[in-house]
C-alpha cells in the first residue's frame, strides 16, 4: 500500500500530470486532445501517460484507432486523491480549453 501511496505522490507532485488528470476527472480524451489543450508535443503527452497509469490514476480503452484515456474511478475515490480534486480545481483556463477543444471535434480529425 504504501509503495502505491508514493506512486500516486510522485505522479502528481508535477504541475502537467496535475492538470492533465483533472482534466481527465472532467473528460475522457485522446491524445490528440490533450496535444490541442495543453499546446505540448505527443511524444511528451504519452510519456505522462504512461507515469500516470503506471500510478493507477488513469486507464485507457481503445476506440477504433484512437486510445482514449480517463481517470480511473477507483482512484478518484481514494482519500489522497480525492482530497486533491476537491481542493484543487481545474483552472478556467484549461476549462475553456477543453470546451474548445471538444467542440473543435479534434479527435474527429486526428490522424493517429
């Protein structure tokens, strides 16, 4: 338990992993999505993946050619994690991006 309590620490004691997994508490979205949101390149969007579902924060589904990822249940459940979202909202600018991006259909257009 408590190795799963350091994972859990060390994927969100960085500002990107944060926001990106409040913005997965939010919606479930593909890369390509999170490429538009956060203006970063794939290559860097999937290794944050990774680090946050190797913690067990998000899972990812497949969807024709697209993996889309979202925040696992269970973890938004667990007290740590579930203290962070109550306490630290997603800003309203990564808010406002998210709206546009959904209605952009960016992962309509994506060429994965």
């Amino acid at each position: 338990m408590t190795e799963r309590i350091l994972k859990i620490f060390d994927a969100l004691s960085d500002e990107t992993r944060l926001r990106i997994f409040l913005l997965l508490a939010r919606s479930d979205l593909c890369v390509c999505e999170l490429v538009d949101i956060l203006k970063m390149k794939q290559p860097r969007v999937s290794h944050i993946m990774r680090k946050l579902s190797e913690a067990g924060l998000v899972k990812t589904t497949r969807d024709g050619k697209w993996r889309i990822y979202s925040a696992r249940k269970e973890a938004l459940k667990l007290g740590i994690v579930k203290g962070l979202t109550d306490d630290i909202k997603i800003s309203a600018n990564d808010l406002r991006k998210l709206q546009q991006c959904k209605k952009k259909d960016i992962r309509g257009t994506c060429k994965q």
